[in-house]
C-alpha cells in the first residue's frame, strides 16, 4: 500500500519544503538537501524562504531531515524537487536534477517509484533522468523501478494559493503507477487531481503554463513601449479596456523569477532539438528580456530633461525580490536594472529588506544599502510591490529625494500618479 511507503523529498526549497511537510503530517517522510546550513535551519524549526511557519514544521511530526545520503535507505517513494535554471545562454541548465537522479539512483531498490516535480522539457524524465537511475541502480525501469511527473505549482509568497489547495497534475510509467502516484497526491491535495495521459503530456502541460503567461506579457509590454511613443499611459488604457468582460487582466513590468523568465526556454530547446525553430515564444522572450534596459533609458531621459547630472547622480532602487513580499531573488530582472544604470555612470543604492543581504552579495555582487529621508537619492525606482513600499505616502517617497524635479519610476503602479506630480516628481512607469 502507498500508505506505508517511506517518502523522501530531494531538495527543500520552496517546493520541496511545503510538500515534505504536507506529507510528515501523516507518514513517514525524510525531507533531504545537500545544504547542511539548510538542515540546520530547519532543524531549529526555521525557514528562510518564508513557505513554511515553524507552527507547520511541527505539525509534521513524521517528519525528520538530512544531508545524510545514507539516510535515504529504507525510503521507497522518492520526489525529487530541485531547481532547473538556465544558463548563461539561456539552455537548459540540468545540472541539479542529473545529481538529484545520481543521488537516489544509490538508494534505489526494487519496486520504488521515482517522481520528479522540477520543471523540464518534454521527455526530460524518461530520456534524461530514466537513464542515470538505471546505469546506477542496476535495475530496470517499468520493471524493477517506476517513475512519474507531477510539476510544481508553487507561488512563492502566497499565502493564499498554498500547495494543497492548487490542483495537482499526476502522470506515471505505467497505469498502475499512474494511479498510485495519483492517490498518493490526493491525499494532501484538497483541491484535486489532474491524472495525465502520460509522463511527456504532464511535462508538456508545466512549461506551456508559464510560456502562456510569459507571451501575454510581453505583448502588454510592447504595446507599454507603443503607448510611451503615443504619450499614453498604459495602466489608464488598460483600465479602459478591462471594463470588457473578457479582457485579460494581464499588466506590464519586468519578468523575472524562477517559472516565468525561464521556462519558455526549457521549451524553445526541445524544439530547436526536434527541427523546429520557435519565433513567436522567442521573440517574447527577446520583448520581456529587454525590458529593464528599455525602463532605465526613460529614465535617463528624463533626468536629463530634469537637469540632473547624470555621471554624478545616486539612483535608488527599492525592491530586489523578483516578486513582492517574498525573499526570492532568483533570476530577479532588478539586477539588469542596477547593471544598465552602472552602464550609464549611475552610482546605485538597492533597499529590500525582505531579501538577503549575503545571498544577494554571493549572487549578484550587489551590496543592499538606504534610502531614507537621512539618506537621500537623486530620484527612484520603486521596482517591486511589496507591502512596505505600497504604503509609502507620496510624501514619503518624497522626502527620499534631494532635488526640485527628482524622476519616480514607478515599475509596478503602485501610487496616484497624480499626487507624486503635485509634490514635483517626473513621473515614468511601464
């Protein structure tokens, strides 16, 4: 019975962790990563990406974590749910689920099922990974061992939209697996299960998702750079036009993070591989990629319309996060941001107190400063929605900067444009 199957999580990140404690609460669940600081962090019940309370991480009272490799005998499911980033050309970038595969490959017994919910091209599983697990284990797969694919929907932050309550795509390598793979999610996921016809749809189903997303996007992004041309504002057309029932929501800004700004890619890279060449889902890419440099060329004009020195000039940055009120600074597009005002001669102050600032410094090579009253900027790029920085009165912003006409990019539209142009703000947002 699944139920009496001992359950390993491979990576415990912001999908690994909340899944490994769903299923502690109930059975037997080893949750591991090779990061010994990680272990330790949440052995002390804490959790530095903000998913999980330690009120949660107790709850799962069958739950125990390792970095011990020698610990993951004895488990018979294995979930693996590591990153899958792309490198610096934009490929694929496999590293992580090959080491992944090789780690529970030597843990590997007869009958095991291997689940991956990292994000992959279609036919990763059983091309990619499918291979190491047999060349390391000496079984053979859909006979000794079985796998499945059940893709990640976390959204990092949301406390609203948490894991059980997001339908779960299932798939496995065989019907009986399928079905086992599938009972095995429904039992922590209360809003359901979508059973796939097979491995390769449900890989298929995860990247088209955000690929969706990313293309809508962009167009709203290309008409934000026709609208600026126009001298319209963007959010005002928007406005105008969601008053029709079926407009899409959609909204224009910088496309970063972990899903979105990635991938497309993973996607574009299976088709190049099988003769296709992919324009439509590329060129949005190439829009939402050129969007930070495109924000901060505005912005230069205008403080040069303003009379500020440019060379000689301190730009605030608030908000580093790729997303508002979450720590997560994985492939956040705020750093092209900062690098394309380095490249204008702009000395740069980032403020983000919901991210980290060592992680941020080993990442990025970006030291996170103040903007404040007591330390003022030439103007400012309000580039990420966090509660804070919603709340910020007009005033406040204000006093942030020295200056009679001082430019406020307001990325995200968070504030009247209206009263940041009576207290003498250039106003600029996408």
């Amino acid at each position: 019975m699944v139920q009496d199957k001992k359950i390993a999580i491979i990576g415990l990140g912001y999908v690994g962790l909340p899944l490994a404690v769903e299923f502690g609460k109930a059975r037997s669940t080893l949750g591991f990563d090779i990061s010994t600081r990680r272990i330790d962090e949440l052995g002390l019940g804490r959790d530095s990406t903000l998913e999980v309370t330690e009120e949660e991480m107790t709850s799962a009272a069958h739950l125990a974590f390792s970095c011990d490799v020698n610990d993951l005998g004895g488990c018979s499911i294995f979930i693996v749910t590591v990153p899958t980033p792309i490198d610096d050309v934009n490929r694929p970038d496999l590293t992580p689920i090959v080491k992944a595969s090789e780690t529970v490959a030597k843990a590997l017994t007869a009958g095991d099922i291997v689940i991956y919910e990292s994000t992959v091209f279609p036919g990763c599983t059983e091309e990619i990974c499918v291979p190491i697990l047999e060349r390391l284990s000496g079984l053979t797969y859909n006979k000794d061992f079985f796998c499945g694919y059940s893709p990640e929907r976390i959204n990092p932050g949301d406390k609203v939209n948490t894991l059980t309550k997001i339908k779960k795509i299932t798939s496995g390598s065989t019907p009986a697996v399928s079905v086992e793979i599938d009972d095995l999610y429904k039992s922590i996921i209360t809003a359901g299960t979508f059973l796939a016809s097979s491995i390769k749809v449900a890989e298929a189903a995860k990247v088209i998702e955000n690929t969706q997303r990313d293309l809508n996007i962009a167009l709203i992004n290309e008409l934000s750079v026709i609208f600026g041309k126009l001298d319209i504002d963007t959010l005002d057309v928007l406005e105008a036009a969601g008053s029709k029932w079926n407009f899409l929501p959609f909204r224009p800004g910088l496309v970063g993070g972990h899903c979105i700004g990635v991938d497309p890619y993973y996607l574009t890279h299976k088709a190049e591989q099988v003769g296709y060449h992919p324009q439509l889902i590329l060129a949005g890419r190439k829009i939402n990629d050129g969007m930070a440099q495109y924000m901060v060329k505005k912005v230069v004009q205008r403080m040069i319309k303003s009379g500020i020195d440019v060379a000689n000039s301190t730009v605030g940055v608030m908000g580093i996060t790729f997303k508002e009120n979450c720590p997560d600074v994985r492939n956040s597009k705020i750093t092209d941001v900062v690098a394309e005002l380095k490249n204008w001669g702009v000395n740069v102050v980032v403020a983000d107190s919901w991210a980290d600032p060592l992680e941020v410094e080993r990442v990025y090579g970006i030291k996170l400063g103040e903007i404040s009253a007591d330390q003022q900027v030439d103007s400012l790029i309000v580039a990420v929605g966090h509660n804070e920085f919603r709340d910020l009165a007009p005033e406040a912003l204000r006093s942030f900067c020295k200056g009679s006409r001082p430019i406020l990019a307001d990325v995200k539209s968070l504030y009247e444009r209206a009263a940041l142009i009576d207290l003498g703000f250039s106003v600029f947002r996408l």
